[in-house]
C-alpha cells in the first residue's frame, strides 16, 4: 500500500468545502437497507451509472460500425464486444458529447493512433477494462534494458516534478503513487463506459488530450471560485456562455514513453497503455500541471510530498472528470504528532453518506490511513473504491471494493466495522452531504 498523499498540514485548505451533517438511526438503517436490496454479485461488474441503457443495435450506422469492430478484433476482443452489446455498455451514451461506447471504439481503430501506439492493442485494453474494470490496476511496468540508456541520457523530467531525477533507479518505479488516479478511472469505466472510452480514444489520439465541458457549478456553487478554482490547478480552459468551460486534460509528456513501452512489453500485472495515460492525465490535472510519469514524482501548491494526490487535489479531478458537484468529507482528526484524535462525525452518519452515495448509482473514492502498531501514528494511507455494500455468512456488513493495487482483477471485502475508523476522507456528491 502506498500514501495517497495524506497532508496534515494542509488540513484548513482541504476542509473548506466540507459540511458534515448529522443523521438518525432510522435514516441509517434505511440507508443501509435500500444498499443491501440488491446483494453484491460478483459475476457482474456493470450497472452502476449505466443511462439509456440498449442492447440492440438498431441503425444502419450502429450496425457497421459493430461489423467494423468484430472483423477488426480477434476472438477475446470479439467476446468482450458481444458481452458488452449484451449488458447495454456498447450503446450507453453517457458521455460528454453524447457519443456511445461503440462510436467511440470505432474511433480507436478508424482514426490516426498516437506514434507508437497501435489500434490493435488500444482496442484490446480499451475492451479489457469495460468488460471488466478490475483489470485496472496501477502497477508500472519495467522498462527493459535497451531502453533505459537512450531515456536516461535524452530524457528530463517535468521541470515542475519535485526531487525528479532520470536515472536507471528513478525510471524502475516499483511503489506507485497513482493509487488516487487509477481509483478515479475504475470509477469513470464502471459508471460511465462511454466516457471511459471516449477518454481512452482521446488520450491514445495523436493529439494525447481530451475536451470535456465542465459546469461551473460542479467545482464550487461560486462562478468566481470556480474560475480562481481552474486558474490555481492550472487547467487550460476556454468559456462556453456563462455557466460552461471546455477544458482541455493530458498527461505529461513523458507519460508517452510508457504508454509505448507498456504497448509492445507489458508483462502480466502491469498497467496497460490506457491506464498510464488515463493516470497520468488525472495525476497532473490534480498535481497543477507538474507530473512526471517517467518518475512518478509531482510538485504544486497544494502539497510538500512528491508523490500522490492529496484529498484536496482528488476532489477537483473527480469533479472535472465526471463534471459532478464533489464535496471532499475528511473524517479523521489527527494531532500534532500524526496521531488519530477523533474523527468528524459519528461511524453511523459517516455509513449514511457513504450507503446514499451508493444507493445513487455511484462508487465512493475512499482514502484510508494504517498506523504504527507500537507509536500509533498514521504512517501512510491508500485510495481504493467502495462499489457496494453486502453481507457475509455470519451477518457482518461488508464493504464490496475495488483495490487497484492488490494485485486481483476481483472485488475484495472488508468489514464495515472495522473499516469506518480507517477512513480519513471520501468524495461524495455534495447534495448528499
């Protein structure tokens, strides 16, 4: 497990935003019934945030489109394509620009690839993480030997990354920070496929970037603050009336070189190429421009560390990505000394928010802490996704999620009880605060 950017001293910044309220009993256990309605299932990764949702393909256009792509794919990729049309993610449209998932696959393998990525491949991992997003994961892959002098002697870091040097040991990443990123984008495929897709046809392009409108209203509920919002993350941005912006989100330009590396070498484990570039868009949108996926080192204003997103930073990707009005909710109280002194609200309100959050059709982005067993202090931290809540053999709540670095294309479970004291924050619609 690795820090998620847990930042004590920035606390007051990180709170602006929050408004915890208090909730009864009643309204918990309604809560946690209407979640427990529908059991986890674990055969089935799809359904949450799915609009519109169509499993036949109807015009002349969908229908080519569709015989394009099954001739252009080999049998795994065909399967996954027959199993999305059947779930009714092929012809989601839950997207920016209204486009399907199939209008938007079809552009990966008809359109002009980014140098050193191919189609091919771009389709298949594309496929991989819509049929199933817990193949998503953010371990980097191993750059192999006859690359490592032509990048360490050619290559700089992002000028803004702190403490990143290139050298043999800087490139050999072997403790990812990008737990936060890889979270938001199993989100952003199991809610929204088109989008996800869209992304991945966007940043794999020759162009390495994506547009999205984004309301002004789903950064803060303040034109003005949303504006100074954009400008201290850095975010190219052009106005669309008075409520709108186009924004424009890429990764760092080294991001490139994994994603190229991770097309002709991944090995079993590792990130694909649309995981590198899907996480190196959202670590420097968060980071304020200043990511470096060759390191995995960042700078900015809104952390010291040089690794990872800080919830702040998590809660303005979130919302730029699913153009949605996200409050961040910092649960822990920690002392002087990094130390758990209290917490926020109580575990049953804190189980209300995360179970409406839930019963909404969203997953909640949850940041943890683990503590020294001898100092008690918190010592790190890990972002990992709650999807659902269910019940175990013995009775006890659980948590169905997702990890993104445990190494299993699987949800896993943990105890309700026992997980709500390591929550430190989570990002949750603000209407449901």
């Amino acid at each position: 497990m690795y820090s998620f950017g847990l930042n004590t001293q920035s606390t007051n910044k990180i709170q602006t935003t929050q408004r915890v309220e208090t909730t009864t009993t009643t309204q918990t256990r309604s809560a946690q019934s209407r979640v427990m309605s529908n059991p986890f299932n674990p055969t089935s990764t799809h359904g949450v945030g799915l609009v519109n949702v169509r499993c036949e393909l109807i015009t002349a256009d969908e229908k080519q489109k569709y015989t394009d792509l099954i001739r252009f794919a080999d049998s795994s990729d065909r399967q996954n394509l027959q199993t999305l049309l059947k779930n009714g993610t092929l012809l989601n449209n839950n997207s920016d620009d209204n486009s399907t998932t199939l209008d938007n696959l079809h552009k990966i393998i008809t359109e002009e690839r980014a140098s050193g990525l191919d189609s091919k491949m771009v389709l298949k991992e594309t496929l991989s993480a819509l049929a199933n997003p817990f193949v998503i994961n953010q371990q980097f892959g191993d750059i192999p030997k006859p690359y490592v002098k032509p990048i360490v002697d050619n290559v700089r870091p992002n000028v803004e990354a702190r403490n990143a040097q290139v050298n043999p040991k800087s490139i050999n990443v072997q403790n990812s920070s990008t737990c936060v990123s890889a979270s938001i984008e199993f989100a952003l495929a199991k809610q929204q496929p088109a989008e996800f897709a869209r992304f991945a046809n966007g940043l794999t392009s020759k162009n390495i970037s994506v547009e999205k409108t984004v309301d002004l209203s789903s950064l803060t509920d303040n034109k003005k603050e949303s504006f100074d919002l954009l400008n201290s993350f850095k975010i190219p941005y052009k106005k669309q009336g008075e409520d709108k912006v186009r924004v424009l989100l890429a990764p760092d330009n080294n991001a490139i070189i994994r994603a190229r590396i991770q097309n002709s070498h991944k090995d079993e484990g590792e990130r694909s190429l649309v995981d590198v570039l899907m996480q190196s868009t959202f670590m420097n949108v968060g980071s304020q421009q200043t990511y470096d996926t060759l390191t995995d080192a960042r700078g900015g204003q809104f952390s010291t560390d040089s690794k990872a997103l800080v919830d702040y930073e998590k809660t303005f990707v979130e919302s730029v990505v699913q153009n949605k009005n996200k409050t961040c909710v910092v649960y822990q109280q920690l002392d002087d000394e990094g130390r758990i002194s209290g917490y926020t609200t109580d575990f049953k309100t804190m189980m209300t928010q995360i179970a409406k959050t839930l019963k909404s059709g969203e997953c909640v982005v949850a940041g943890y802490t683990f503590t020294d067993p001898v100092s008690k202090k918190v010592i790190g931290g890990h972002e990992i996704t709650i999807i659902g809540i269910t019940q175990n053999k013995n009775g006890d709540l659980m948590f169905v999620c997702n990890d993104t670095d445990d190494g299993k294309n699987v949800p896993v479970l943990h105890k309700v009880t026992e997980f709500l004291p390591q929550i430190n924050h989570v990002g949750i619609p603000t209407e449901l605060v």
